[in-house]
C-alpha cells in the first residue's frame, strides 16, 4: 500500500531518490500509526521499519508494558514477555517465562480477576455461559454443599 501511495505521488511530482526514500518511510510510518490506532493502541511513536515475525515493534511494547491493560484488545491480547499477539495468553506460554498467569498479571499489574484473553474471546464465552445458565448451577450446586456441610456439622 505505501508503494502505491508513493508511486501515485511520484507519477505527478518529479521526485529524486532521496525524495522518494523520505516519502516511503514517512507514508509507511503514517499507514503503521493508523494501524495502531485502528486496533486500540493510542498515541504511540512507531518505530522504524522491522523485520515482522509476529510481534509487535519495540515502541509499542514499551507503550504496553507502561500501560498493560492496553495489551489486552478486541481481537487479541499481546504478550508483555514476547510481544507476540495471541487470543489467549496460554499457562504452556506463560511457563516458557517461568511464570504462571497469576505471576504474570502481578508483574504486569493486570487485576487478578481480568481474562488473559481477547475482549471479543471473553464476551463469546461469557455469551455462551450465560446461555447454558451456569450461573444458576453454580449458585445451587454451593448452595446444596453448604447444606451438605451444614448436615455433617450437626452429626459430627
């Protein structure tokens, strides 16, 4: 998209190499800043161009790391160890850091009751259970154990 972008500027202004290289890097720089803010990530200097294997750039690690709540996005959360995007932050991932994700949600300051999964991933399951009803099972299933043990305390 940036060479089409830079070649349809090209093909009406004369440019040189030096102008031309300028113009790549600042439309390529514009199109990745407009490619974060379409995914969440807000206000972040992109980085110069990278190689991508699947993670994010170091400037917005950096922005994630300062702010790890924003790591957590609509279609994927991005890993704060590796900086890999995921839809969910796996405990086999997680150990390959050593941690588990009560250990990583302390480190990172993540609340401890907060999925380490995609918005769009939580909202689906959580659809779903409200659906089967498992709250209510839940609910009567506690409520029959404190009976249980209400039972075994007035025996014993």
């Amino acid at each position: 998209m940036c060479v089409d972008i830079v070649s349809a500027q090209a093909s009406h202004k004369a440019m040189d190499p030096d102008e031309l290289t300028e113009s790549i890097r600042t439309v390529f720089h514009t199109l990745q800043s407009l490619q974060h803010a379409n995914s969440g990530i807000e206000g972040i200097e992109t980085a110069a161009p990278q190689e991508n294997n699947g993670s994010a750039p170091n400037a917005t690690l950096n922005y994630l790391r300062r702010n790890p709540m924003k790591s957590i996005q609509r279609h994927q959360i991005i890993c704060l160890e590796s900086g890999k995007a995921y839809k969910v932050l796996s405990n086999r991932h997680l150990a390959l850091y050593g941690l588990t994700s009560r250990e990583y949600k302390k480190k990172w300051g993540i609340p401890l009751r907060t999925p380490l999964s995609a918005r769009s991933l939580s909202a689906q399951r959580r659809k779903v259970a409200k659906e089967r009803g498992l709250g209510q099972h839940l609910v009567a299933w506690r409520a029959k154990q404190a009976e249980h043990r209400d039972q075994q305390s007035e025996t014993s």
